[in-house]
C-alpha cells in the first residue's frame, strides 16, 4: 500500500540568529503513519533540525521549504505549527519556574487526560522541569507530546540520560499511543540505542548540516557506525542514497 | 477569597459604608472609631480617632479563617483606613483580606495603615490581596509586631494594579519570632514603591523577604527591602524583577544591616527579561507567544 508524505522538506538550509550555517539542504520525507530515525554525531544539526521544522526564532531558514500536511510551515509560529499537528519532546527542557507540570497538562490537553497522568504521579505538582530526574523529563515531554495528539510526534535524543528500565517503559508508551495509532514518529538519537525498540522504518544518517545516507535497515546503519564512526557515513558508497 | 464571595466576610466595607460585620464568638470585630472609644488603651495605635477601618481583636482560637473585605465602587472616593488586629497567645489564625474594585471607578483612593500585633507563641497565615481599576491610588502601610515565639506568614498580591501603588510594611520579630514576608506584584501602567523593613530585635529570631515584581506596560518600579539583625539572628532578602515592557523602569534595592556578630543576613537581587528559551518551550505546546507570557508571569508569581 503505498503511504502518504506527511511532512517533506526539500534543498532546506539555515542558519542561527547570528549567521551561522548549520543546515545545508537538507532533504527529508515521513509519511504517514511511519517511523523515522535520524542518526548523527554531536553538533551534525539533529537537534537544530527538530527546532527548525517547529518554528523556533532562534533560526533563519534562508533557503527551502517545509511542508507538512500539504502547508508550507515557513514563517508560521510554533503554536500554528503545534496546531496543525506537530510535536516536539526535547532534550533539555528547560524549567518553568511556579507552574506545576499538572497546570500545563491541563492547558495543553484537549480532552480528559488524567489516566495517562497517572504514570507522572510523583512530579505532576512540582514545577516543569524543576529538579526532575533524567527519566521524570523524559516522562514529563512525553506526556506533553502525547496530550497534543500530534500527526508528527518528534523525539530529540529520548535515549540519553535514561537507565535501561525507563527506556523500555517509554519506548513501550511510544509504540502503544503513537505508533501503534499510526502516529508518524522522528526519533533523533546520537547512540541509537532506542531504535531497536522502535523498529523505524527508515534510517538515516546527519552530518555537517546535511543527510548523508539512509536505510530501511537500521541496523545497517548502526553496523557501519559502531565499525567506522559517523564520518565514513559521508563516503559509504553502500549506503548513499 | 473570591471578591464574589463578599458575604463570606467578616468585616465587609463599601465606600465609606460598612455593610457587614459577622459575629464570631472567640473574636471580637468593631468598626475602628468604636474600639477607640471603647478601649482606651487602643489609642496608642489609632493615635487620633480613626474615621474608618476595622478592629479585630482574636481572644481565642476561632474555628474558620477570618475575612476582611473593602471596595470601592463610586467615583472619587477617598477612604481612609485605620485598622488594628490584635492576636491574643498561643492561637494559630488565617486572615484573609480583599481589598478592591468591584466595579470600573475612576479616582479612587485606598490609603491603609494599621498595626498587626501577634503575642507570644500564636501563628498568623495572612493573606492579603488587592484587585484595583487603574485610575485610582492605592498606599497599604502596615507595621507587624511578633512577640516572642510568633510567626508569621504573610502575602501581599495584587494581580490588577492601579496608576499609583505604594506598599509599605515594617515587621519587628521578638526573641525566637519567624516572618516570612512575600509581595507579589505584576504592575501595568503603575508607579509602585514598595519599601518593605525586617527588624529581627530578639535573640533566634528570623526573617526572609521575597519580591516578585512584574514592570509591564510603561510600569516604573522602586523596591526597597531592608533586613536589620540587632540580635544574633539570621534573615535573607530575595528581590527579583521581570521587565515585560520597554517602557518600563525597575530599581530594586536590598540592604542588610548587622548590628550583632553572632547575626547572618544575606540578600540576593535580579532583574531580568522573559527567557526566551521558556517562551518557545510554551510555545511548542500550542499556547500563543501572549498566553506563554501570561503563564511566565503566573509562576513568576506564584512563589
């Protein structure tokens, strides 16, 4: 069955507030319902990408487009982008001093969410953010992700900072209230060690500001960076698409 | 205390009218020029016969939180409040005190000043807030004195400010007494003066001061807040500030003074702008770049 493109962007390139050139045409498709992986080392433009397609100010796109759902989202603000069905978990969130992550949940919710908060139970009166372990943030941008019932749910590095056992628990959640409703997902890793409890149908690599390569086998991917690093991904004549 | 819920109150004053006083039994509440005439030894806080304000004086253990409520709802009325609370020993009360418009009214003024006296070993939660039009002039001037052993807790918040605000409370803490002393204030078009003073007088006792100020809308803010040890005692002073507004000014100054070498004070102090990096994490949950401001502002001010 062929599958609808949810979200492309073509020959995008941007740079930071200051000018600096991070990403240098990138081109990208998720379809619908799909289960995306971007792969790369430190610094590549994952992360910036990710904040790129949700509007944040901090970068120019100076050249390219974003289309998602059939709009094009270039000069939208976050919110509209929200609205029409992306989502974002970060890395590092950052902490929203006198308002409990309950009042936000609440705010952001649509409709009667307070089962799912149950699983945050221990920090849902604290503040968002405030002193949260490294499974609590997690935990918490999942359930903010999962309260906006996104088209695109993107997940910047949900793998760093989690023990084995909350890595499991999350890819669990994920699999059963995003993919499983066919939900498209981009999941962001440096070490991939979620992938495998994902299983994303595609794969791709990100070095200086672009994709270099892709695969439907992820653990290709994996296989070849784990051998040679990220920087024999640029010349991977086996990979290259 | 919702300014709906009016007949909840204990003392309720409209204009220069006073339209309900409750009858607590373990309380006694008189309009102010009533206690003056009816207890001589008040009048070493009134001074001269006050025109308006409220006497309550806490005999014993009441069994609900006191209210107080005061409104302005006519055009240009002055009131002038002197009020006195006194809390007798050992008793632990929560006040709650409204004051506010309940209707658009145009220069108005609110000046208040009283004395709040809290005996030996009692606990006072009080929590004082103010709702007004802008086109009025608001001046709450207080003075708490706590025996030794006392506590209190007090909040002072105004969410809707008017054109002239200025807040002036000074606490003195007998031996072992505790303050924790709050204001919270998201200004718009207001001129606010605040100048908060902790004299920590006895032996163990303490003081913590915190500001929450908001500079929005041409908004020009000055703060003092001052924390005297003449004891051997220990007290902080934390001033933040947020400017929302380009218009608008902010001055914050603590000072701590130590007359005691045993004493500890320590004052901390900020003015800073709205983080970006909060503002677009909102902004990603769907909330406006207005309604994320808002909520900034609601945790900024709820400490």
């Amino acid at each position: 069955m062929k599958s609808k493109s949810l979200l492309k962007i073509t020959n995008l390139h941007a740079t930071t507030c200051e000018g600096k050139k991070i990403i240098k045409g990138v081109e990208l498709t998720i379809e619908k319902g799909r289960v995306y992986a971007l792969l790369g080392p430190n610094g590549s433009g994952k992360s910036s990408l990710a904040h790129i397609i949700l509007g944040n100010p901090k970068y120019k796109v100076i050249k390219g487009k974003i289309i998602f759902g059939g709009k094009v989202l270039n000069g939208l603000s976050p919110e509209k982008r929200v609205r029409l069905g992306l989502a974002i978990a970060y890395q590092h969130p950052p902490v929203v001093k006198g308002v409990p992550l309950k009042v936000l949940l609440k705010i952001i919710s649509e409709n009667d969410f307070e089962d799912k908060f149950k699983i945050a139970s221990k920090f849902l009166t604290r503040d968002v953010n405030s002193d949260y372990s490294g499974g609590e943030k997690k935990l918490s941008e999942l359930l903010q992700i999962l309260s906006l019932k996104p088209k695109l749910a993107i997940f910047d590095e949900p793998d760093s900072g989690l023990d084995i056992k909350n890595l499991h628990n999350l890819a669990d959640i994920v699999n059963k209230e995003l993919i499983s409703k066919n939900t498209s997902v981009l999941v962001i890793t440096h070490s991939g060690k979620i992938l495998e409890l994902l299983n994303p149908d595609m794969t791709s690599v990100m070095v200086e500001g672009k994709i270099v390569c892709g695969s439907k086998n992820y653990k290709d991917i994996l296989k070849t960076i784990n051998k040679y690093g990220y920087e024999k991904c640029k010349r991977c004549p086996f990979l290259a698409s | 205390m919702d300014m709906k819920n009016v007949n909840d109150a204990h003392f309720w004053q409209v204009d220069h009218r006073i339209k309900r006083i409750a009858d607590v039994k373990q309380v006694e509440i008189l309009p102010s020029s009533s206690a003056w005439e009816k207890y001589s030894w008040s009048r070493k806080y009134f001074g001269e016969k006050p025109l308006e304000g409220y006497f309550v004086w806490v005999k014993e253990q009441p069994e609900i939180p006191l209210q107080t409520c005061v409104n302005i709802v006519g055009r240009n009325i002055k009131q002038k409040f002197r009020n006195l609370l006194i809390v007798e020993e050992g008793l632990k009360i929560e006040l709650q005190g409204f004051c506010g418009n309940i209707a658009a009214c145009f220069k108005g003024s609110h000046r208040a000043s009283g004395n709040i006296i809290i005996k030996k070993n009692s606990n006072v939660i009080y929590r004082h807030y103010h709702s007004w039009e802008p086109d009025n002039v608001v001046e709450p001037n207080y003075e708490f004195f706590l025996e030794e052993n006392a506590k209190l807790d007090y909040v002072y918040k105004t969410t809707h400010t008017p054109k002239i605000l200025s807040v002036r409370n000074k606490i003195t803490c007998l031996r072992n007494a505790k303050v924790s002393i709050k204001i919270l204030v998201n200004c718009q078009k207001t001129q606010f003066f605040t100048e908060d003073t902790v004299v920590l007088k006895g032996e163990g006792s303490s003081g913590i001061s915190k500001l929450r100020l908001i500079a929005g809308k041409e908004s020009s803010i000055k703060a003092y807040s001052r924390m005297f040890a003449q004891s051997a005692s220990s007290g902080h002073l934390d001033c933040q500030s947020l400017v929302t507004d380009k218009g608008s000014t902010v001055k914050l100054v603590p000072e701590v003074v130590c007359d005691n070498k045993e004493a500890q004070v320590t004052h901390e102090a900020s003015i800073g702008k709205i983080s970006e990096e909060q503002l677009n994490y909102l902004r990603t949950r769907g909330l406006t770049k207005e309604q994320a401001i808002n909520l900034i502002i609601s945790g900024f001010l709820r400490i």
